[in-house]
C-alpha cells in the first residue's frame, strides 16, 4: 500500500529534500505545495509565517488524507512545528540545520551555516549550536539573495558566476572547513557554491536525514512504482513556464494553482 506524503516550502527549494525522499522511499504519492505568493519567508514576521503555513497546510493535509507532512524550509521548521503538530494528528517533520554532524566532521572545529536571515537569527539555531557545537568556532551567514537565485536556477535560468562570487565572499576569506546549508534552496546551488569555495570546504544539508526520518516514521508497505504520483501545489495566480517545465521534468503529472492572489 502506497503512502501519501505531503513536502511542504516556501518556493521550491524543497525539492532537494523531496527528491532524497523519493528515491529512499519509491512508488509513493508524493505531493509539493510550495507557498511562493510570500517568498522568501526569511524576510516576514514570525507571526504571519505561522498563521499563513497553517492556513495553507492544514486544509491540504484533510484534502489529500496525507499520512505524514514534512515542512522542508529551516525558516519555517523554526516557528510552526507546535502550532502545526497541535492541529494534525499526522506525523509533522521538519528539517534541522546540520549543525551536529558538521562539527563532528570538522577537523579545524570551525564551521559555518549559511542559511535565510531568519534561520540566523532564531534562537532555535543558537541552541543547536550551543548544544552541539560548542567547540567549534561557528560562523553565521544570512542571504536572501540565494534563496532567489536557486528559484531562478530550477526556472531554467543560471545564476550569475559574479554575483554568486560576490554573495559568498565572506564565505571565501574565512578559514572553515565544514559549511551547513542552512536553507533547503541551497542544495540547488552546491555545484555553484562548491566551485567559488573550492574542495577545501565541505557542504553539508539535512535532505538525507530527513528521508530517514520519514521512512521510520511511516508504517512499513511494499513499493508500488505503478502505483506511484508526484502533484506539485503553488499558491499564486501563475509561474514561469521555465518552472512548469522543470517541474514536469522533475515527474510531476500535476501542477495546480490552490489560491489565487
């Protein structure tokens, strides 16, 4: 029996945890509801980001009868988990920045989270340094920008080598090891990132884990690959026919606009 299996992100950077799960957890249903009538989400209130998702999500999960949701934006994983988990009676998974496993690798105990300057800025992110990376030099970098050019790159359009070059330059004069991507866009950009940071720097995401933690949570089922479906979700009157084409090439049979701006 197929499960049903709702990803949840502000634009489509969560697709990079999607894919994870599809490929460690085939023949499911698969569906991607991507918020981008108030993207990037680094840059709202906290108040309006866990009032909008909840109104986005919940309705969602009862129309799709979906048996697990997984809120793949670290932005949002920050804020809406408790108001999430207290009106669904599914498993609600949200993505943490790899900070524990980046300071277990790092060799020179100095490491870095590149992530939305929301993600910087919560005291959730702190604690997980503070509990797992005390140790370690911890350098904090916040970019909307990215999060914009990782839209722009899966819409067919390469992002500028310049202006990537220019965005990570702070990255570069540092001396870390081990950079998180804190932001579920980022993975998008890591052949980019990797090239301008050079081999010296490893990039961590939290896509694997993630997809772990979604088989475990799961009740156990046979693959059903002819049974399986990916329906991709958008909440704005139209997106680029760049993206559309993406999105299909990515297997999505369907793409649906839930709410018209």
């Amino acid at each position: 029996m197929s499960h049903t299996i709702l990803v949840f992100d502000s634009g489509v950077g969560g697709l990079s945890v999607l894919q994870e799960i599809r490929q460690l957890i085939p023949g499911q249903h698969y569906h991607y509801l991507f918020d981008n009538a108030r993207l990037p989400y680094g840059e709202l209130s906290e108040a309006e980001l866990i009032s909008g998702c909840v109104a986005l999500i919940e309705p969602m999960v009862t129309r799709l009868a979906a048996d697990i949701v997984v809120i793949a934006c670290n932005t949002a994983s920050t804020l809406i988990l408790p108001a999430l988990r207290q009106c669904l009676s599914v498993p609600v998974v949200g993505v943490v920045p790899a900070i524990k496993p980046a300071a277990q690798l790092s060799k020179s105990h100095h490491i870095g989270l590149l992530a939305t300057p929301g993600t910087i800025k919560r005291e959730y992110t702190h604690e997980l340094i503070r509990k797992f990376a005390d140790d370690c030099r911890v350098e904090l970098f916040g970019s909307s920008e990215l999060v914009m050019l990782a839209e722009q790159k899966i819409a067919g359009l390469e992002p500028s080598p310049q202006q990537l070059q220019k965005l990570l330059a702070p990255i570069t004069q540092s001396s870390l090891d081990v950079l998180v991507l804190g932001c579920t866009h980022f993975p998008m950009l890591k052949a980019e990132i990797s090239q301008i940071l050079g081999d010296q720097v490893t990039l961590l995401d939290s896509g694997t884990a993630i997809a772990r933690r979604v088989r475990d949570l799961l009740p156990a089922g046979e693959e059903n690959p002819e049974d399986e479906t990916a329906v991709a979700y958008y909440t704005t009157a139209a997106i680029s026919e760049g993206l559309t084409l993406s999105l299909k090439k990515l297997g999505f049979s369907k793409i649906e606009n839930i709410k018209s701006e």
